[in-house]
C-alpha cells in the first residue's frame, strides 16, 4: 500500500500542453511550468474551477502580506512581466507540506481520519463523483457508478471537487455529528461554488489565467485555509462558523470525507456532511461572479442582501453580457464580478496592455429538485479585449450589439409565427425552432464581431457593421422559412379568432419591416436584458 500522497510532490493536476496533449502535474509543477500549459483539462469543468480556485488559495496564502492596492498592483505587474511569485509560493508549500498528504494516518488532505458511520457503512466511488446526467456533453463520461477503482490523482481531484460543488441531499451519517438523526446526515446544502454562477478571465496560458484571477489585496491575516488550521473532526465546526475570506471560501470543508484504499488504488469513499454555507452576501469574498439584489432575501433576513447570479444552460454568454461588463452605478440592483474591477485598474495602471485579449468564461451547475443530482451545466467562453472590462463605451455597446441581436431574433421568431398561422397550424413548434436557429445564426456573427473591439476601435462604424450583418442574415434565414413554409402558406387563410388575413408575402412584409425598424439607426437600441427578466422571476 502506498504509504503517502503529497499534492505538492506528486502528479495529479490534469494540464493542457501546447501541444494539446494531457499531462497530470504537482502543485509545486503547475506553479513553475505554469506558462508552459494552455490550462486544466480536469474530467469536467467544475473540476478545474474548483482546482484552480485551490491554487488561486495558495498564491493568496503565499502572498498575504501585501499592505495596500497600489503596493499590490506593482507588485502583480512584476509577476506578469517577470513570472509569478515561485519564491514565495516554494517557501509556503514547504512550510505546510505534511498537511497536504493525501493518505496522512492523522491530517489527510481535505478529509478526516477515522472518519466512520456507527454501522460501518460507507458511500461509494459514486458519491465522490459527479453524477452523470445521460447525454449531457459537459460531464465526465465516467459514470461514478460503475467505476470499481480510482487511481490516486483522480481521486485527488474529485475529492477537491466534491467540496467546491458536491450535490446536496440525504448523506452518510457520520459518528460524532451531532445532527445525524437515525444514521443519516440530513440535506445542508450544495457545495459553494454549486451556488454561484462562476466567471473566470482566461489567458493565454496558465500562469495568465492564474494572475488574472489573482485579485489583491484580498487576503487577510485573518483568512486562513484548513491546512493552517487544526483537523476538522466527524462534526460540524463551531470554532470556524463564519468566513474570515477569500482562501477560506476558496477552499471550504463543505463535506467530511474519507478515501478507502485498496493497495494504491481508492475503492470507495465515505461522505459526510460538513460545514453549511450559504450564498447570501458574499460579494466581499467571492471576485469570480455577479451579484443581483434580492428582495425576497432582503425581507427574509431584514438586510440587504445580495445573491450570486448563476447561469442559464440555455444561454450563450453573450446573451447575459450586461450584469458581467456594466460598472456599479447608483440605486442598480447587479454587482458585476470584482475580478473585472480588479482587471480595469490594471489595464488603467499600464501594466498589462491596453488590448489584451482575455476569454471570459462562465461555468455552472444547474443541480434537479431539491438540490440532489445533477440537471446540467454551463461552459461557455467569449474571447475580448480587456478595454471592454474597462472602457464603458466598449462595454455599453457589447451590451447594445448583444439586446439588437435579441430583437433580430425575435422578428425571426414573429415570421416563423405568421407563417405556421398562414398554414394553419399550430405556431407554437416552429416559433421555438425559429429562436433556435435564429440564436444559432447570429452566434457566430457576435463572438467575432466583438472580439474585434478594441480601444482604436470606431464606436459609429462598429455599430453600422453590426446592423448590416445582423440585417444581412436574418434576412436570409427569413427568407429560407419563407420558402420551406408550405404552399398552403403561399394561399395563406384568415385566422378565425382575429379576422386577420395572413399569407407568406404578407409574413414577409411585416418580417421586413419589423426588423429593418430594429437594426436602423433610429430603431430600438435596447431591449430588457435576459439577465434582468431572470431577476424578476427569481423566488429568492
């Protein structure tokens, strides 16, 4: 049996080469080859985010001590220019090396020795591992339960996983828990990030994307991780029941945990409830996403209070761009991610340029009823010059481009409506594919049309460009429906209930009209964001 484990000596840590090869490294490795690595290729996404929110932790740790902003934003522009910040980090891997043993009898990485159920029962690989929802192109596609062995580095990276964004429900009931009630260790709640919808500045390289996300000075003497901290035991901790930052909420003991070997290989898991946490307020520690202002949790609590807004899977990220990109302003009711205010002073300081290109990332979980398996996920990106994180003339128009394709795609949907009504048919089926293809069509269009603005760009030509190729290609996928629409649309008929005659030229017309009105210069310039309709549908 392999009598140790150590995270920051041994390879665990999936990585992209250039090459696009997979290579598995150390902490230590990811760290001082972090520029040879395009970035984490874990099984599934949330497994890099919650790998790459455990190294964020360490550089954090390993660089607490700086005093202010303007003392941080030097010293962070040497580390871009000259590299990170190895001295620092080597110096405090090396000072808490034996708590990052992952099969220490006594402190095992991010579990709890001993860790049992009064029957001796344990969970399985399958609780270790994110459920599979059939079909879903984003997960793994090792299904957790049928898998009768993991090696050391996966389990490794599952178990850093299992704790950012673990599903909630009923778990094993651990011995001394004192609110395990008949064996069982009833719901607390998902892992942190599970309620957060993430957004990740990515670069062209690791140690990019490392430093992008590196926003100081947030931690604190205060802020501590459980390696510096005494083991957790089977129960809830009462001495660390509130946050003291970022590095603590980076790496929150959401579950107890314990790793069952056979030989060098994990065979089975027991999982545990650990700490609750909750997503109201956080702002102050979590940088990686947007805030809306809840009503109902502001009644419920009887303070302000603020939820991390997450995504929808159904959404391109373009179509939320305005709570990412749109500065505080008085009385508004979103917070957009700390890290792109983190981003803007950099870019405002000189010290990264003036149009790095950086890939905004969003990633997510959407979990099924009560918070118990998983119902799907988000991974989406959009490539763009760091000026719009900063520039709001850049950014309002993003966020113009983005509501005019909306309306675009809503003439396409009221075309595809007239002719199903022009046939006699139900209109509800094809209006649906419309916004499908329509949004399909227009995706392209955006993604290369924004990842062209940049701080030399013309605000007027760039927004003559995009009403002329919005315009251009609804126009030409109006006219494909029009010619698929059916020679019983062509005769056309009178709808019943309005009296109204409806043909294929008369769809046409109005298709034309309604949409040469939303991409002229005196036409609709906004529409209600998606993001602000989530936001009044939201219960919570």
């Amino acid at each position: 049996m392999t009598a140790s484990f150590s995270l920051i000596s041994a390879p665990w840590i999936r990585v992209r080469t250039s090459t696009g090869a997979i290579e598995e490294v150390s902490i230590r490795d990811a760290f001082r080859r972090a520029g040879e690595f395009i970035g984490l290729a874990g099984e599934i996404p949330m497994q890099d985010m919650a790998v790459l929110r455990l190294l964020l932790a360490i550089a954090y740790r390993a660089t607490h001590d700086i005093r202010n902003e303007d003392e941080a934003v030097v010293l962070w522009g040497s580390w871009w220019a000259d590299g990170l910040p190895l001295d620092q980090i080597d110096a405090y891997l090396d000072q808490y090396a034996a708590r990052f043993d992952l099969l220490d009898a006594d402190r095992p990485f991010f579990q709890v020795a001993g860790l049992r159920t009064e029957k001796g029962s344990t969970s399985g690989l399958d609780k270790l591992i994110a459920e599979v929802p059939s079909g879903s192109k984003f997960f793994t596609t090792r299904d957790g339960a049928g898998i009768e062995s993991l090696s050391l580095a996966e389990a490794a990276r599952w178990l850093v996983a299992l704790h950012s964004s673990d599903i909630s429900g009923i778990k094993s009931g651990a011995v001394g828990d004192d609110r395990v009630k008949g064996g069982k260790g009833y719901p607390i709640g998902t892992g942190i990030t599970g309620r957060i919808g993430l957004v990740v500045a990515e670069g062209a390289s690791l140690r990019e994307t490392l430093l992008l996300n590196l926003v100081l000075p947030m931690s604190s003497d205060d802020d501590s991780t459980p390696w510096e901290r005494n083991q957790d035991d089977a129960g809830e901790n009462w001495l660390h029941s509130e946050l003291t930052g970022i590095t603590d909420l980076y790496t929150w003991q959401t579950r107890r945990a314990r790793l069952i070997l056979n030989g060098d290989h994990v065979v089975d898991a027991l999982v545990c409830n650990g700490d609750k946490i909750g997503p109201q307020n956080l702002q102050r520690f979590e940088p990686m996403s947007s805030w809306r202002y809840s009503e109902p949790q502001t009644k419920k609590l009887k303070q302000d209070t603020w939820m991390p807004r997450t995504h929808n899977p159904a959404r391109a990220i373009w179509r939320g761009l305005e709570p990412l990109l749109q500065r505080d302003v008085p009385n508004r009711k979103t917070i957009r991610p700390a890290l792109f205010d983190w981003a803007s002073r950099l870019r405002e300081s000189g010290v990264i340029p003036q149009d790095a290109l950086v890939s905004v990332r969003v990633v997510g979980f959407e979990y099924g009823p009560q918070e118990s398996s998983l119902a799907a996920a988000v991974d989406d990106s959009l490539p763009m010059s760091v000026a719009l994180l900063d520039d709001e003339s850049l950014a309002g128009l993003a966020i113009w481009a983005a509501g005019l394709a909306q309306w675009a795609v809503i003439d396409v949907a009221n075309l595809a409506t007239n002719l199903a009504r022009a046939a006699g048919v139900d209109p509800g089926p094809r209006r649906d594919q419309a916004f499908t293809e329509a949004y399909d069509a227009v995706d392209p269009l955006y993604r290369r049309w924004v990842r062209d603005l940049t701080s030399d760009s013309s605000i007027p030509e760039r927004e003559g460009a995009w009403r002329t190729a919005v315009r251009q290609r609804m126009t030409v996928l109006g006219g494909d429906m029009c010619r698929d629409g059916g020679r019983a649309a062509v005769v056309g008929r009178t709808d019943p209930a309005t009296g109204q005659a409806m043909d294929t030229a008369r769809a046409w017309s109005i298709f034309l009209t309604q949409l040469r009105r939303h991409t002229s210069t005196d036409g609709a310039a906004t529409l209600q964001s998606e993001a602000d309709a989530d936001e009044e549908e939201s219960n919570e």
